[in-house]
C-alpha cells in the first residue's frame, strides 16, 4: 500500500493556537492524510493564551514529511533563535513536497532558509521582515509561490488550509470540507485588514503588537548580521 500523504504540523512553546487549530481542522479531514504534531521536546506544549496540548512526538523522531505546517505567534521569535529547532525546521523541509505556514510561522520558513526568493504571506504587522532573509512580502490572504503556501494571520489558516485541500485532493473535496466544518464568515465588522479598519483601530492593534515588533525586529537584525 502506498503511503499516507504526511503533513508535519510543527509546534513551539507561545504559539497561536488557532493558527494551528484551524488548518489541522481542515487537513485532518482530508483523505490519505495523516497528520503528525510534534515540537522541539515533544510532550506537552503551552499556547499564548495558555491552553496546552499533550502527547506531542518530538521533531527528531520525525522520518520524513510531505508537507511541513508551521503557525504563527508570540513565541516565533524565540522558536526562530533556537538553532536545535531550526536544524529540524530545515531538515524536514529541504526534503518536502510543500512547505506551509500561516501568520508569522513565514519568518520561521524564511529564517531556515527555505523561502528565499519566494513571494511569501505573514499577518499584516509583520510581514516586512520577510525581504530581511530573502522572501518577497506579499499581502494577499493566501500566497502560492510553487511549492510553497503560505499567508496571513491567524484567520487566515482556514483559507490557506482549504487552498492546500483542493491541491491534495480536488476542489470538490475541499468544498465538501468547508461545508462540514460550516466556514461561512459572516463577521459583525468590517475590521479585518488595516486597509479598510479604522484608523482609530489600526493604531491600537500597532500599539498592542509595538513590543512585538521590535522584538522581531532585533533578533532578526542580529540573525542576519550575524550570517
């Protein structure tokens, strides 16, 4: 029998957990796939907002991997400086079908190396620091550049998902998952991109994100100046 199409969700300690949850609510349900979700130490893993996910398998005891799916948050930033991390972001990629990420797990993508070149997608915030390792920031929700599928924040994730869905297994299959999991965003404001939200809002949000940013900031510039 052939084997199971295998995507690799990989995980880091602060992450957003709805940029992990909403595509693996999607790509489970695609058929021929197993999915595995493994981190750095294996075990358990804490999100940003606290809630924790167990029996996690550590990255090194990973074989292989036809798609790689790494999501964004809070702790990209560290997970990016740690190099026993990195080393296993890298060697699962080099050899898979696809590499995908949603929101800033792009910078993690870029930092190791494997987006240079590509037009790539990361939350709106963010997604300068992209062109820092050699990607071109693209602000579309979902970005495809070859083999590589990536995008904006959080939200974001279910369309990326559903994008790789019809690529692995048709666009009839991908509908009938969206149809089951009823994604049909219908949302009270119109505030989802910073083009068309208030400015009042846009300023509050870059506020909240500022310390962020700057962190983002600093470790890259020490990443690359110290390539």
């Amino acid at each position: 029998m052939a084997q199971p199409f295998r995507i690799v969700f990989i995980l880091y300690p602060r992450l957003t957990q709805l940029d992990f949850t909403g595509p693996y609510e999607v790509l489970a349900r695609v058929p021929g796939v197993e999915t595995v979700i493994a981190s750095k130490d294996g075990g358990a893993l804490k999100t940003e907002m606290g809630l924790t996910f167990a029996d996690l398998i550590k990255l090194a005891d990973v074989d292989r991997a036809d798609m790689i799916m790494i999501p964004g948050g809070p702790g990209q930033t560290d997970a990016m400086l740690d190099p026993d991390f990195m080393a296993e972001v890298k060697r699962l990629g080099e050899s898979a079908k696809y590499l995908t990420s949603v929101c800033t797990g792009s910078l993690i993508l870029a930092a190791a190396g494997l987006l240079a070149g590509k037009r790539a997608g990361s939350h709106w915030a963010y997604r300068e620091l992209l062109s820092n390792f050699g990607a071109v920031p693209d602000d579309a929700r979902v970005v495809r550049d070859g083999n590589v599928i990536t995008g904006g924040g959080v939200t974001a994730g279910i369309d990326i998902a559903l994008t790789i869905a019809a690529e692995l297994a048709g666009d009839d299959v991908a509908k009938m998952i969206q149809l089951a999991i009823e994604y049909a965003p219908a949302p009270p404001f119109n505030s989802g991109r910073p083009e068309i939200a208030e400015e009042k809002t846009v300023a509050a949000v870059k506020q909240l994100f500022s310390g962020f940013a700057q962190q983002r900031r600093e470790a890259i510039e020490r990443m690359v100046g110290g390539a």
